[in-house]
C-alpha cells in the first residue's frame, strides 16, 4: 500500500511541474537580487571577456589565475600552481581573443604562447606545452594540463587575488 501510494505521490508532483513556463535569463533582468549578483561578479553576465578569478584547492595546495584588462581587446594575467611543499609555479603574460579561446603569451619566456579554452567555466591549458615554456617552472613542475574553475567574473576580485611570488611573499599580481 504504501509503495502504491509514494508512486501516486511522485507521479502528482512530476505533472504538477509539467506546465510551468521554462526560465531563460531575460526572465531574470528585472529580478534585483541578480542585478546584484552580476555587478558583483558572483553570477556569470554572458560575457565574452576572461576578466576574473580561476582558482582551485586542492591537497597539496592552490592553484590560481587572475585576470585583469590591460587596454583594448588585451588582458594581463598572473597564475600560480602548487605541486606540494616547496614546488610551485608562477608565470605571468599577456592574453588575447584568438578564434573561441584565449592565446596566453608568457613574459620571460620568448616564443611561449599557448592556446586556451574557457569549458563550462574551466580554463584549460594544453596537456602539452611548447618547449619555449620550459624554464616557466623549476624542477618538475609545469603548467602543462593545468585546469581552473572559474571562481569570479569581477575585475576587483581578479586585482584582490593574492599569490607567492618565487621568493615566497604574497603579492598582488594582478593588482595595479
């Protein structure tokens, strides 16, 4: 009996949704709440540009992308990836729109560039980098295959987002 019963339960509740409206983001325009939650970076607006915050945790440490426009149609950009006690990677460049992704060029290092996709509010660097990218990283460490979720939308979170530099002191890459 009570099997019968949660199954007329379910079937109820599963038709009683069949004739709401669907919502699509015009349906969200006049909504304050989400006005705000735009200007503040913490829900996505449809842009086009990678101004923010990518950020990940994980077991042995942090790895992290800020980005910040730097004039017309450019970007600069500052990341650090941790590979556990006393292994991490800090580089920084410039970025811009090439095709549906982003083309990542690294100061210091002539001739490293790659090509990087935003995936369901992932950045995802190459599994493979260029060998001019190789003195980006001491030891083994590399940026190669690296994944970030974006975390913010917000150019003031991408200027608060601090990182270490090579010397170990917090700085605020992306800050100026």
């Amino acid at each position: 009996m009570r099997k019968a019963s949660f199954s007329v339960i379910i079937a109820a509740l599963l038709l009683a949704g069949c004739g709401r409206p669907v919502q699509n983001d015009a349906d969200d325009a006049g909504n304050p709440l989400e006005a705000t939650a735009r200007e503040r970076g913490i829900v996505h607006a449809g842009s086009t540009e990678p101004t923010g915050v990518f950020e990940r945790t994980h077991d042995i440490g942090r790895d992290a992308m800020c980005v910040v426009p730097d004039g017309a149609g450019q970007w600069r950009f500052a990341v650090t990836a941790s590979y556990g006690t006393g292994l991490s990677c800090a580089a920084s460049g410039r970025l811009m729109r090439e095709g549906d992704g982003w083309r990542l060029r690294f100061a210091g290092a002539e001739g490293c560039e790659v090509l990087v996709r935003e995936e369901e509010d992932e950045l995802r660097l190459p599994g493979t980098l260029p060998a001019q990218c190789a003195n980006l990283c001491p030891a083994r460490a590399s940026l190669s295959g690296l994944r970030l979720p974006r975390a913010s939308w917000a150019e003031d979170d991408a200027r608060r987002l601090q990182m270490r530099d090579k010397k170990g002191n917090m700085i605020l890459p992306c800050g100026r």
